[in-house]
C-alpha cells in the first residue's frame, strides 16, 4: 500500500486559512487554527508519523523508525498526566504488537481497548506480517483493559484486505464503520478511500464500499480521519488545488446517510510546498495533528500540531456583540448549525444556555485582534495597547495628541522631522495571515505609515504622487494607485491571506497580487518611520485607530 499516513477522531471543523468562512448548510461552529508547531519531546532524527490521539487526549500514538525498532517501522506510544503537561518519552509497543516486518498507521478506538493499524509505508521496503492476503493489510490488536498488554494482533480478514494494497485505517467513535486506503479494482485513482461497516461491534466486517467520485480522483487520497458524529472527513491527497504534493483536505456530509460534499483543501495555514498528511484531530476538536516533511525539520518526518478556535462571530462583522445573540436566539432549543458553539469547539447538536455562556465570555470582543493603538490619549509618551501589552512609546519631545481631530475619537499628529511610535514585538508576518488597518490624515508623500523594525515598510505613500504601498513580501512593491496624500483622512489596509497581498483603501480593494511569502522578522513597529529611521521616511500628518489581526480579515 502506498499510504499517506493514519488517523481518525472528532470535530466539526471547518476552517480554512484562518479566514472567516461558512460552510452554510452543514457546518456547526466555524473555526479558525492557530499556527501550526511541531509537537514537541516526540520528534526524532527518523521517521515520526501517523499520529493517532486518545479520546482523553493523554495517549499519543504514531509510527516511527527510530532506533530500537523490531522492524523498518514499529508503532510506538507517549503519554503525559494531562493535556496541559508535556509529552513523556516515547516507548516501543514492543514485540506483542510489532515484528520485523512492517506496522504503521495506528488507529485507536473510542474505548482504547482496539488498535488497527496497517503493515507497510510508501518509502519504506518492508517484508510484510505474515498471514496476509495482499501488497498491504489491516490488522487490529486488542487488549481488555486500559492497562492490559496489547493481544497478538488480528488480520481483518479476506473480506476487508485485497490482493492490492490496503492501509490507513480509520475507526468510527462507534466502532461500527471503518474508513480505509486501498489500490484495489473499482475506484477512482491509484489510491481512493473505502469503508466497511458492521451492524453491532461483534459482527463481522462487511464488504467494503468505495467514497465515490465525489470525494476520490484519478490522483491518490489516503489517511481518512472521520468526526466523532460521522458528518466529517479529514483525509491526504495529491489532486490539484494544493500548495504540495500531498495536501490536507476535508469534506461535509449533511447526516450519515448523505451524500459527502465536494472536498476543500484546509489552506496554506497548515499546507505548505512540503507534503503534508496523516491529518488527527484531537477527540474534544481543539488540536489537529499532522505529519509533514517541510523543510527545516529535525527528521525526514515530523508530527506537528495546531490548535483550533472556535469564531463566535456568527454575522461575519468581527465583532461578539447583540447580533450574533439575536442569531444564536433564532436557534433556540434547535439543531442550529451555525451556532453550535458549546461544549467549544465540537458542540453538542443543541442551541442552548451552554453557547449563550460561551458567547458570554467574549462579549463585546473583536475577533481576532491582537493589538489595537486608539491613539486617543491627551497626554504622555505612551501609546496604549488595548487588546493586547503592545504599548507604543512616542519617541519625540513635545507629543502631539489631537483628542478632538481624529476620525475615531482621537488622533496622534507627527511632525514628519523625528517624531514616531517604537512598540514592541507583535507578529512575525512571515508565520501565517494577518492584516493591518488604520485611519491617516496626510498631504506629503513618500512618507512610511508603518514598518517592522530592521525588517520592511509595511504601509507607505510613493513620492511624488501619494499612492499607498507595501514593500512586505518577497515579490517586490505592491502599489494601489490610489492616492492618500490628499489632506483627507483615509482608512487604509494591508491583509496577507498565505497566498495574496491585498491594499485597502476606504474600505475597498485597491491593489492585489500573490506572493511567495512574506519576510520572517521578530522585531517591534515603528509607526511614522521607516524600518531604519531614514530621515525621509517620518511621515507627517494625523495617524489613528490602528489594528493588527492574527488572520485575514476585510473591512
């Protein structure tokens, strides 16, 4: 079987490029992730993949062909206290579960009490368990309780396993469906998605029915990873439409006995150029793991996690406010899709009291904000930051506040000579989306608005003419060809989405392009100067209401 790692688990999820998208008819809560990072006291110099989380989120299980393996790749366990303590060191299932041959792709089951898994992995020349019936099995291994051993694993017979590769198992929260990989005859591609199904836990699997051409291609998709509700799909693929070789992908169903929906890539926030598969989320859906060899890791393979948020902003204003409660209201006592916010992130298939809590507790919140200068100050050196601990230090003698002449309240006049802002440390823009928006007041161009220092001008005017641009991105200078150097006030705006540079200007689209990427850069703000205090960088003019975002957002 040439597999693309294992998973399964629990999550309404749908969230793409940390945007605020809705999966109208079908989706619960949407939700936005975090940035992904590599799981750490886990990751060896060889092979670590396939992760596969306990419902309690204390057991990690995953495949690897570190050192003291039995064959060319042994599953293997960690465990921590709780979900809050660090991972422990890792430890061989040892010799009642792995063999010479090859075992990857673990598969835990609701109960902890059945573990599937698979006996080969594309890459990775392995003679096969004996007692199969193809290129590639399903095995399950059982064990009575928790702390038992694990029992001498099982093939899941001629009825599951072909004479073609069979791999990546993926069990149902109730047991009763498996989702799997296989090469066999009838499907889409080289490698589609199958599920065989059993009445009752005892029963016997039944024949195998392939996911259609709906969610397979004539391209491969593996590593099937299904919600605790059975109504999404999380799984690998190489189709187009993807930042990589191999992709993270999802697709929606309505009710188990629909029709899945068209699948959708999960984004550049978790996709890179690298290939990226083997996707598991986390059983209360607030963290998904993955596997993925992208560049500057620490072996061929690596598990990495990201964690997921639930956005409670239900009307798409970016705000947590009477709106989204009037909605939520609508729901009342139902089935509500869309806000189905509680228990966070999976919800419970009901709109009542416990989402009104959740809603409660980020009342009046602005999603997504990070850092949020009002500028409205009457006196002092210090710019506060209310959403976050940015606060800005005016660097100049005689500070300019304007508490009746801003376009918000108040404003912060610079004098285009020496005056700015220094902040500290708030975004790398090279980690993931973001977006930037203020008000400005201004008649000379060729001035800076703001700058990461020792790193690039993120939002400027072009002399002579005024147009707003951005020097932030590897693809050179993204001009608007809007001037903003009128003496009006103008609300101006930067969003990186992973894959384009959009310039706001009034609240409209002025310019956009794609880029590689932005530049990596850890270091504080200047607003009204360049990156290096060039003297005829300082602007001169009113600057107000400035924002930061950890994500894409528009006006």
């Amino acid at each position: 079987m040439r597999k693309v790692g294992c998973s399964k688990t629990g999550l309404l999820l749908w969230a793409i490029v940390g945007c605020f998208l809705v999966l109208s008819q079908v989706a619960k809560g949407d939700f936005t992730f975090g940035t992904p990072t590599k799981v750490p006291n886990i990751n060896s110099s060889s092979w670590d993949h396939e992760p596969s989380i306990s419902p309690d989120g204390l057991t990690l299980y995953f495949s690897s062909n570190r050192s003291t393996t039995y064959g060319s790749l042994d599953l293997w366990v960690t465990t921590r206290s709780t979900t809050n303590d660090p991972w422990g060191t890792p430890v061989n299932l040892g010799s009642s579960v792995n063999t010479s041959a090859c075992e990857t792709d673990p598969a835990i089951s609701a109960d902890t009490l059945s573990l599937f898994f698979c006996d080969e992995v594309w890459g990775i020349p392995a003679p096969h368990r004996p007692g199969g019936y193809g290129a590639s099995d399903l095995w399950v291994s059982k064990r009575a309780t928790k702390d038992d051993r694990w029992g001498e694993p099982v093939n899941l017979g001629p009825t599951v396993n072909s004479s073609y590769g069979d791999g990546t198992p993926c069990i149902s929260s109730d047991g009763l469906s498996l989702f799997f990989a296989s090469e066999r005859p009838g499907g889409s591609g080289s490698a589609d998605l199958w599920v065989t199904r059993r009445p009752t836990l005892p029963d016997p699997w039944g024949p195998p029915v392939n996911l259609g051409p709906i969610v397979n291609t004539v391209h491969t998709e593996g590593d099937p990873s299904i919600s605790t509700d059975g109504l999404t799909l999380f799984f690998t693929s190489s189709r187009p439409g993807g930042s990589g070789s191999f992709d993270l992908w999802m697709t929606r169903r309505k009710t188990k006995d629909d029709n899945w929906a068209t699948p959708l890539n999960l984004g550049p926030t978790l996709n890179t150029s690298a290939r990226d598969w083997a996707p598991e989320i986390s059983w209360d859906g607030s963290v998904l793991y993955f596997a993925s060899d992208r560049p500057y890791v620490y072996g061929d393979w690596e598990l990495w996690d990201v964690s997921i948020s639930p956005i409670l902003d239900f009307n798409g204003d970016r705000k947590v406010d009477f709106k989204d409660f009037s909605k939520l209201a609508q729901y009342w006592g139902q089935n509500g899709p869309s806000c189905d916010i509680a228990p966070p992130p999976l919800g419970d298939s009901i709109v009542d009291i416990h989402d009104v809590a959740v809603l409660a507790e980020n009342w009046l919140t602005e999603l997504g904000l990070i850092a949020h200068w009002k500028l409205d100050e009457t006196e002092g050196f210090i710019a506060h930051d209310s959403a976050g601990d940015h606060d800005g230090f005016l660097m100049t003698e005689n500070p300019l506040w304007r508490p009746l002449d801003g376009q918000v309240d108040g404003a912060l006049e610079l004098d285009g000579i020496d005056d700015y802002v220094s902040t500290q440390f708030v975004l790398n823009p090279a980690q993931g989306s973001f977006s930037v928006f203020a008000w400005v007041k201004s008649s000379s161009a060729g001035r800076v608005i703001l700058s990461q220092q020792a790193g690039a001008d993120w939002l400027h005017t072009v002399p002579p003419i005024g147009w707003l641009m951005t020097n932030l991105g590897r693809g050179g200078p993204l001009l608007s060809q809007t001037v903003i150097t009128d003496g009006q006030w103008h609300r101006i705006g930067l969003t990186w989405d992973g894959t384009n540079r959009t310039l706001y200007v009034d609240d409209i689209e002025a310019a956009k392009d794609t880029d590689t990427g932005l530049q990596s850069a850890d270091r504080g703000l200047y607003f009204g100067a360049g990156n290096n205090l060039e003297p005829v960088t300082f602007f001169s003019g009113l600057i107000d209401d400035l924002r930061i975002y950890d994500r894409a957002v528009t006006p």
